[in-house]
C-alpha cells in the first residue's frame, strides 16, 4: 500500500518514532561494533548437534548465547518452572485456545541474575532461544543497572535489543504461532512486540548497518519478513 507516493510504514507513526529512538539508544549504550556484529541464524553454524530439548540442551543454548551477547554465565542462574496455563482437558476434549503466557523471568538475587525458562520452551528451539536471549537482555539492561525495572516500556525494549544483538529473527519467527492438531488449534503470542513491529526494527536495523537487501531475511517466516521488506522501502523513500 502506497499513500501520497510514499511506501506505508508496516507499522503506526507512534510505534516507528519508538523503534528508531531506542535503536539509536542502543547503538549509544552498546557501540557501533555490536551493531555491525554477527546475525544469529537458525543453521548448525550456530546451534550445532543433534537438539532433543532435554535440560541439557538447554543449557548449552544458554551457554552459546551468553558468549554472543557477552554476559558470563557466572553471572546467571537458571532455574525452570512449569507452564499451567493449559487445562489437562485439552488431552481429551478438542479445544481452540491462545495463550500470550510469559516464556521466561527474570529478577535479581544477591546481585546475581536469576533467569526463569517454561518447560514447554524446550521443545521449540526457535522459541526458546528467543526466550533465553530476551532474559539475557533483562541482564545487560537491568542488571547492569541501564534502566529501571520500573521503566513503562523495558520489556519491549529488551525485545528490541535481541534485535540490535543480532538475534531479532528468532524473537520474530516466535512472536506469533498457529497450529491445528488432534482435533483442536492453537494460537501463540511470544515477546512483546508484534511481528509488524519485529519486522520494522530488523529493517531499521538492517538500515543502520547499511544492509538494504539482508541475505538473512531469508530465515525469517513469511509474515515478519513481508514486513521487513515494507519497512525496508519505506525506509528507502522516506
């Protein structure tokens, strides 16, 4: 859609001011170097071995991602908690539901961050990578004391650094699921941006490295990467 000759924005005027202030934030707290760094993708480049979603495997995820965001894994404890929020009856009665449950914690003890991942996460690698570098983020921007717990906007801006961290394809690619099984469908929302919103900031992000055509869109699913591409062009005739 093209309005008065100019390529529309995937996403309101409100939402875009937000994305491109807190990016440039970001490139002010974290430095251009980080910006041009590594993009995560989801390939055996990154995530190599067989994944079964045990424990384990969970804890090598999180080991690998705090090397690329460069928090030390002394730094973090992580403890798992159950997802209650699905009715044991979804095992025998056919059941349409949407869940938006939080994934992941994060909170502060004995100035340690402790990082809480959902137990189901495990068995969605896209997600749970979304996940563990969302709580990762609470710990460079909370815990180092960057912002305040208390700020309106900090977990959408803690999505927003994933981003600027070289990992918005997975926060993405989760942030919106559907799926028909058993005899039943399900609806997911994970993080705290839209995929409108996940596709503005990876174009803005792809703009301020100077990427106007970014071979790892390619790894996006269809709708955050429709969106990229819209914010790509807005971008380019704005």
């Amino acid at each position: 859609m093209v309005w008065w000759g100019r390529a529309a924005c995937p996403v309101r005027p409100v939402e875009a001011e937000w994305v491109d202030t807190s990016l440039d934030w970001l490139l002010a707290e974290f430095g251009d170097e980080r910006l041009r760094g590594t993009v995560v993708l989801p390939n055996d480049e990154f995530f190599p071995g067989v994944y079964r979603g045990s424990r384990a495997d969970v804890e090598s995820v999180l080991r690998r991602l705090c090397v690329h965001m460069g928090v030390s894994r002394d730094r973090v404890e992580l403890e798992h908690f159950a997802n209650d929020e699905v009715s044991e009856l979804s095992d025998h009665v056919p059941l349409n539901w949407a869940s938006s449950g939080a994934a992941g914690h994060h909170r502060l003890r004995a100035g340690r961050s402790v990082i809480g991942i959902r137990d189901d996460q495990a068995a969605a690698p896209m997600a749970l990578v979304a996940t563990i570098s969302h709580e990762l983020g609470h710990v460079l921007l909370i815990g180092d004391g960057r912002v305040s717990a208390d700020r309106e906007d900090h977990e959408p801006l803690t999505d927003l650094l994933t981003v600027f961290f070289g990992l918005g394809i997975f926060g993405a690619n989760a942030a919106f699921d559907y799926s028909v099984g058993g005899g039943y469908s399900r609806t997911s929302r994970l993080g705290y941006l839209t995929e409108p919103m996940f596709g503005y900031a990876l174009a803005r992000y792809a703009w301020l490295r100077g990427e106007r055509n970014p071979a790892w869109a390619g790894h996006l699913d269809t709708n955050p990467r429709a969106f990229l591409k819209r914010g790509l062009r807005f971008l380019q005739r704005v």
